[in-house]
C-alpha cells in the first residue's frame, strides 16, 4: 500500500490549510492510500547553516531540531501533500525555512531515483489578487523533496474555518488526495497545464528574457513566449534535455555530481587568495 503524508504549514489550528489538507487526506485514503499527517509548526526548525554537511558528511549539521522527523517522514512517503497559508503574498516563512533544508534528500537521492513519487499542494489566501507566489513555492517545496507535482489547489477566505463556507473548497482538496493516490498507482494523470504555466511545476512566474524567450522561475525550464489567438500568452517549453527539467531525479544528481560536490575543491585551491581577500575587507568592519 502506498503512503501519503500530509504536512500542514500553518500555526492557526484547524486553520483553513488544516481543514482542507485534512479532506485531501480523506481523499487520498479513499483512493486507496495509507495517510499521515503532520503540522510542521509543532516542530522547531533551525536556518540551514550553509555548510553543505549533508552532502560532504551524509548528515545535517544541526541535530536537535524538527528536520530529521520530517525527513523520515519524506523518506518513506510515496505521497506528499502540503498546504499552507499565504503570508506577504506567498507560503508562511516555515515553508521556505524548512525548503532551504531539502539539500539534506542528497544522501538518498541514489535510492529515491527509482521510485514513483507525487505531490500536491494547497496553497489558503484572504485573496486571489494577493497570492501572486503561493502555489509556485510550494510546489518548490514539493519538488525539492524529491516528489513530481502532480496537482494544486488555490483557495480563498481570512478566517480560520472560513473556506468550509465555499463547499467548492472541500470537493477540490477532497479530490486532489484521490487523485495523488491513484496517480502513485498509475491509475490518474498529472492535471493539464494552462497554456501560461510551466508544464513541468505549474508555475506562472518566469524570468522574460531577449526575443521573446522565458525560464521558469521554479524548475528553471527555458521556452518561449507566444501569444495565442486569443491574446492570453502560452509557454512553450524548449525540448527537455537528457537529464528533464531541474528537479527531475537525473537532474538532481548530475547537478550534485558536476556543480554542488566540486565548489570544495574550487574553494579550496583559492582558499589563501580568499582569506587574503577577506582580511582585508574586514578591516573597519564594525558589529
Ligand atoms: C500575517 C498575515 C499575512 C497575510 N498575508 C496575506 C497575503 O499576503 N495575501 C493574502 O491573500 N492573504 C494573506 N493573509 C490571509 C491568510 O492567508 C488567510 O487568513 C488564510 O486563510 C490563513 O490560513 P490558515 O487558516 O490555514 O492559517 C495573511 C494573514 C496573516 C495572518
């Protein structure tokens, strides 16, 4: 039987991502999947420190925080569902804290390659105008722990409880678990992309570049931009390359082979020049 963890990101509770997490959690039960759910604000989370022990020593640097339960929980989930509230027009700071930490897959991504693994995400707002990044870094959040995004769901309403008025709300997180658990079982696809997301991530947030060219902002897929009949612009994404889009397994561990593991032995054979450099930008620091 497949598993599904359901992680909550939201200090409000029920708050409105716990109530519709929760139905997407009942739904993926009834597609057949075993459910696990988990607030993250319940767990302490420390900054990652920047000093690449995972990938150098296998382990996190930090032990005594809330990572290492999280990551068990990824680890063995086939299924990732994560909803949270929209603070300052994107994710509340846990999702990002905790995302920043993600590094700590590249131990097992030999391990993880293999494997069938899809997420969802719920992003809970006030207001639709003011939700510009909420789906796109959760869905970073989502991809970064090795799942591939297979759907999303954007709600809308301030107080806690408060998307239970709108029984649409409940019918599309309900079905958003259904359909992660049949996807995990080969028996559901991916939702359609709009012709304006990224097909890979769903983003709608991309870096505009010369002639009419675009990366997106979350998988770094590039394309270009046409504007359709219609006058709505379409993504078109370029072909994927050998290794698929930044996130994808192969990805992953052709970036952690040739760019992450080789920045020591750069930094180390400039590391005198460096301190030199240092020394003397430290002069009159003050603080
Ligand atoms: C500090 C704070 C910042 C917020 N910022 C936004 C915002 O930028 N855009 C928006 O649409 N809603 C914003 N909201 C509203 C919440 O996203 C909304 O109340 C949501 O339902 C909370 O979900 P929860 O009940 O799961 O915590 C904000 C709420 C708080 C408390």
């Amino acid at each position: 039987m497949t598993t599904v963890l359901g992680v909550c990101c939201s200090a409000r509770h029920p708050g409105n991502s716990e109530v519709l997490l929760r139905e997407a959690l009942k739904g993926a039960g009834e597609g057949g999947a075993d459910v696990k759910f988990l607030r993250l604000t319940d767990l302490r989370f420390e900054p990652c420190r920047g000093c690449l022990a995972c990938v150098y020593k296998g382990k996190c640097a930090i032990k005594n925080d809330g990572l290492q339960t999280l990551l068990e929980k990824i680890l063995s989930a086939d299924g990732l569902i994560v909803a949270a509230p929209t603070y300052l027009l994107g994710p509340a700071g846990v999702v990002k804290l905790v995302a920043d930490r993600a590094l700590n897959l590249a131990p097992h991504l030999e391990t993880l390659a293999g494997r069938t693994r899809a997420g969802a995400t719920i992003s809970v707002a006030g207001n639709a105008l003011w939700n510009p990044l909420g789906v796109e870094l959760l869905n970073l959040f989502v991809l970064a722990f090795g799942y591939e995004v297979i759907d999303y769901l954007e709600a809308y309403a301030p107080g806690p409880g408060e998307v239970l008025l709108n029984p649409e709300n409940v019918r599309g997180a309900r079905e958003l678990g259904r359909r992660v658990a049949l996807a995990l079982q080969g028996r559901a696809p991916r939702r359609s992309p709009a012709p304006d997301q990224c097909p890979h991530c769903y983003s709608r947030l991309f870096r505009f570049a010369e002639g009419g060219r675009a990366t997106c902002a979350v998988c770094l897929t590039t394309g270009k931009v046409e504007h359709r009949g219609d006058g709505r612009p379409a993504f078109i994404p370029d072909p994927p390359g050998p290794h698929g889009h930044f996130w994808s397994p192969a990805y992953r561990r052709k970036h952690l082979a040739d760019w992450i593991i080789p920045t020591r032995d750069r930094y180390l054979a400039r590391r005198a020049e460096i301190k030199e450099l240092l020394a003397r930008h430290r002069e009159g620091w003050r603080g």
